[in-house]
C-alpha cells in the first residue's frame, strides 16, 4: 500500500432534474482534479439526481396534492440505476483518468417507485466497485427516499487506503460509524447537505474517535438553479438564494482540519493524506482495540439484504 494519497472533494453546484447535465458537470470536475494529481475524487450526498431543498412535494399530514406527485415523477426520472448508463458512465471516466471516484447519487431500482441517497463507488480498474444506501433519511427525506439496509455498509481496500463512509445525519448514529471502524476504515467519507457550523465539529469528532482520514464533502446550491416550471415552484418561496453555502473539509486523525471549510462557492479542496500517520494516532486511542472492552460492549451488525419477497425452489 502506498504511503500517501492524494485526495479532492468537489464543491459544485448541480442542475436540479437534470442529470445529463449534472453528469456533464461531474465529468469536468473529475478530470480537473485528475489533473492536479488526485487519486481520490469524492462528489457530495445525492448530487447526481438532486438534493431538493426547499420543497416539500405537496405534503401535509393527511393529504398530498397533484404537483407534488408530478414533481417526484420528475424527480423520479432524474434518479438512476445501478448498474445503468449513467454508472457505466461514470466507471468509464474512473478507468480513463486511473482514480477512485464516489459519487453521491438518488438510485432507483428497477420496477420500484422507492428511491434511495446512495454513495456510488468507483475504481480505475474494477469500475462500479458497490455502493451505500443511507440507512435513515433525515426528517422530511423521509417523504422521498427509503431506508437502506445492513447490505450496504462496504469498506473498500484500494491500494490506497480503506475507503468507506456514511452519508450526512446518518453519521451522528454511533453503531453505524463504529460498523465502519471494525472493518478498518483509513478514509472516511462523508457526503452532506449540512452546511452549519456544527456540521465541522461533527467530521472532527469522528477523524478523532475513528483515528482515521474523514473528507466531509457538500454542494453549492442556489435557488436559481431549479426550473422555473417547476410543478411546485411556490414551495421555494420565502427561502434564502442561496440554499446550501457548502463546507467541504477534510480533518486528520488528530482532528487537525487538513484543508477547507471551503464556504460560499465552488471549487475543490485538496489534501495529501499521511496514511502512516493512523497507527501513531491509533497509539493513544483505538476504537476497535484498546480501547473496545469487547468483554463489556458488544455490536451486532445484520448484514443481510432485506426484500419484500423471496422466490425459493422446490426442496
């Protein structure tokens, strides 16, 4: 395994219900931060597929309205498959430019109505390598996407460092990051929407309680960039122009802030990650090791895929 990698975490703005678009953008990024030496490209939460800010579907308790169904069909049109055109994509670009590259995307999955936030990884030579389905959308997410299961929690050895991550809110549930820690994450990945202060001290913590690299990455989002003939274009109203200020960071295993809080704009931030540095961290504090007391605490992680059906054949 190599010593160090270089890795950079694009800060873009995306084109709501348009995902060719969107996946133009992501192309141009990803080759832009190829170019400047990195080996590690991570996009933020649902950026392929869209990130709805500000609306709410026709939703009310009790009652949901006819553009709120036609908006979620649009939105449902802008998500995609995996694997699918858009991932296979998105593995060519991987393969072309020789990096790891995560994409925060809204899957759908054949012949279902459910839509997932997942984070899609890619490598430079396998292309879709597995993805992460976000175990518990937060708050009103929940009137748009499902819930993911225990199948999806991966952590990748790259030659590089051990990849994986959690998306947004799902990072302040304890037993999932310590899922994470038991199968020797390095590089931590963190894809948000959450652009609050607050949000920094929470990637902080976990670079210290995991001893391991965390990039914490998230978009730059203005209301213009919706469609103005957007169904349910009055739900934007009264919001601020800009819905989402970014944020991306990275923090070291000590908690030191490598790079960024890149706020108010576009553009990528970079770091070169000292994966030597882990077990000098790991000295002092080892979630998994010294300091697990297995004999006291225990975690059990189901990690069986769960479907509504399974067909069986005759015994």
């Amino acid at each position: 395994m190599t010593a160090t990698t270089e890795v950079a975490l694009v800060q873009a703005a995306p084109i709501p219900f348009d995902t060719p678009a969107t996946l133009d953008r992501v192309e141009t990024r990803a080759r832009e931060a190829a170019g400047e030496g990195a080996e590690l490209v991570l996009f933020p939460e649902a950026y392929l597929g869209g990130y709805p800010w500000g609306l709410r579907f026709g939703v009310s308790i009790g009652g949901r309205s006819e553009a709120g169904k036609d908006t979620f069909r649009l939105y449902w049109d802008a998500a995609i498959t995996l694997p699918g055109p858009e991932s296979d994509r998105l593995a060519a670009l991987a393969r072309e430019l020789g990096i790891h590259l995560v994409v925060g995307v809204i899957e759908r999955i054949p012949a279902h109505g459910t839509l997932y936030c997942t984070m899609a990884y890619y490598g430079p030579d396998e292309g879709l390598l597995g993805i992460h389905r976000k175990l518990k959308p937060t708050a009103a997410e929940r009137l748009i996407w499902g819930e993911g299961d225990g199948s999806t929690l991966p952590v990748f050895d790259t030659g590089r460092g051990r990849m994986g991550g959690l998306i947004c809110w799902e990072n302040y549930m304890p037993p999932a990051r310590m899922a994470l820690y038991q199968k020797g994450v390095e590089i931590y990945l963190a894809p948000t929407a959450d652009s609050r202060d607050r949000w920094q001290a929470t990637l902080r913590h976990i670079a210290v309680e995991g001893r391991c690299f965390v990039l914490g990455c998230n978009q730059f989002v203005t209301r213009d960039l919706y469609p103005a003939d957007l169904p349910i274009a009055h739900e934007l109203e009264g919001w601020p122009e800009v819905l989402c200020r970014g944020g991306s960071s990275i923090y070291g295993p000590d908690g030191t802030c490598l790079a960024g809080p890149l706020l108010d704009g576009e553009g990528i931030v970079r770091a070169r990650l000292d994966l030597s540095e882990i077990p000098r961290q790991k000295f002092e504090f080892d979630p998994v090791g010294h300091y697990a007391r297995s004999d006291i605490f225990r975690l059990e992680v189901d990690e069986r895929p769960r479907r509504a059906v399974d067909f069986r054949g005759a015994d």
